[in-house]
C-alpha cells in the first residue's frame, strides 16, 4: 500500500536526527499565532493587541532594567519574526548551512554552537546596552536568530572553506564566498538598524570561528568533561554520504581499523585544505572512525 504524502512527509521532516525541522517549525508556529493575534484586533475581535504585547515581551530588549522585568525573552527571541520575508531568508539559511554543518559534525555540536551563540549574543547584546551612544538606534529591542546563524555559517565556513555551492544564475562557488557575503549583507542591515545588534553579530561570528579553530585543536566546547580525559582526541567529523556507506564494509578486521594519528593527519588535512581536499580512502577511514567512536 502506498504511503501517504502527510506520513512521508512526517517521516523526513520530524523523525530524523536533524533539530533544524524543529527549530524552523517552533520560529513558523510563533509568527503565524502572532499575527494571528494582529488580525483578530484589526477585525475587532480582540479589543487589546496581543501582536504589540508578545513584541515587547518575547523580544530581547537592550534595556537591562527593562530585561529583569522579561527574563524570558533571552530564551524567545531567537523565535519570534515579524517579518515573512526575513523569516523565508533565515529558515532557508538555516536549513542550507545546518544541514552541511551536520554533514561534518554532529548534533551534539550543533546544538551547543547554536544555542550557545544565541544566549552569548544577548549576553554580549545586553552588555552593549550600558554604552549611551549604542543606543540611538532605530531599534532598541532585538528578535530573530541572527546571532545564531552567524556563528554556525562561520564556523561552516571556517571547517571547510573550499565547499562547492551550486547557485541559481551563479553557477559554482565556494563557501566561504557564500559565507563572507551573508556576514556583510548581515553585518550591514543589522548595524543600521541597532548598532548593538551589529556588534553582537559580529562577535558570533568570530564565536563560530573560534568553536572550529578548538575543535582543530581537540577540544570541543559541546562536551562536558566531568573528569580530566587520560588522552586528547581532535574533533570527530562525520560524513554522511552513500559511498562512505557502501565502502564500511572494507574495515573488516582488526588491524584494518584507523589508528589515531592516521586520524590525526587527516584531521589537519582538513583544516587546511578543507574536507573536499580528502581521497576516498581518507574519507572512508573518518567515517569508520566515527562510526567505531559512536
């Protein structure tokens, strides 16, 4: 029997490993319900405007005084858009370099560099908010995933600067092309609108750089190490592709298994000439290396 398009559709989206169907769906549910809001007060239906109340209280305001009164809003306003077109731009961006990301490292790591870089940035935000100048700007509240897209298209960008992306009218282009316009384009809008935002952007970005430049260097922030590990292990990639899978198979004994500094050479291979600079054989051990680490 055929399988429907609603329960296939579930499958894909909501059944795999991926958090991005999850954080895309969460930023769709709270700009349909607020405008939702907005259009039972234009049709006299609501007397008070529940769209202008949840603004003010689930935005990110550069007020501290006026923050102890909303202490929430460092967790909800990387979920609330106003704007179709910005939240079309940002699930988009979103779903291209998370995916890629999760391509490389997994969703442990993520997780960690997103949501890190989201409460980091308002902590950054809300610090700025104490300097007098910074706060004549058109905006003085903040909303949006901004900072954490920043921070995970840099660090995408920094892992694997030699990425291939095939664009619309474009042809061919690397990532950290792609990656160096989305920072300015971001840099630009977000700074003429709240000039604390711009800074706090821009100090993600350098957060997501910093994160891979660790993970280099074996260590890696998204774990939490209760005790002092006996060795130091560089950064765990996992690739998931068909060949990688068709080819595990070819570790069949013991002695076929990668040793640690073979690992260690291909892991500084990486970080200089990106993950594309790799043969088969290399790619083939990282994915049983990271298959035998799980």
């Amino acid at each position: 029997m055929k399988e429907s398009v609603l329960k296939t559709f579930w499958r894909d989206t909501y059944q795999s490993k991926s958090p991005i169907p999850f954080i895309i769906s969460v930023q769709v549910a709270i700009f349909v319900l607020i405008h939702l809001f907005d259009l039972l007060k234009e049709v006299n239906l609501l007397q008070v405007s529940l769209y202008d109340y949840a603004i003010d209280y689930l935005s990110l305001p550069l007020s501290f005084s006026q923050f102890l009164k909303q202490p929430w809003s460092i967790i909800t306003y990387p979920f609330l858009y106003t704007g179709l077109f910005q939240l079309l731009f940002d699930c988009l961006w979103l779903y291209w370099m998370g995916n890629i990301f999760l391509n490389f490292l997994n969703r442990r790591q993520f997780l960690f560099l997103y949501f890190s870089a989201s409460l980091l940035g308002a902590c950054i935000y809300l610090g700025l908010g104490f300097i007098p100048m910074l706060q004549n700007s058109v905006q003085l509240s903040f909303s949006t995933s901004t900072f954490a897209l920043g921070a995970l298209v840099a660090s995408i960008a920094t892992l694997a600067p030699r990425y291939e992306l095939r664009l619309l009218l474009l042809g061919t282009i690397s990532l950290k092309i792609v990656a160096l316009v989305y920072i300015c384009i971001e840099l630009i809008f977000t700074g003429l609108m709240n000039k604390a935002g711009g800074i706090s952007f821009l100090a993600m970005v350098f957060w997501g750089i910093l994160f891979i430049r660790s993970l280099n260097q074996g260590k890696d922030f998204s774990v939490l190490r209760l005790r002092k590990p006996t060795k130091k292990s560089k950064m765990k990639v996992v690739h998931q592709s068909k060949i990688a899978s068709a080819t595990y198979s070819s570790f069949r004994h013991a002695s076929d298994l990668p040793n640690q500094e073979e690992i260690d050479e291909i892991l500084d291979k990486i970080s200089i000439g990106g993950y594309e600079s790799l043969t088969s054989r290399e790619k083939e051990v990282l994915f049983k290396a990271s298959k035998d680490d799980k």
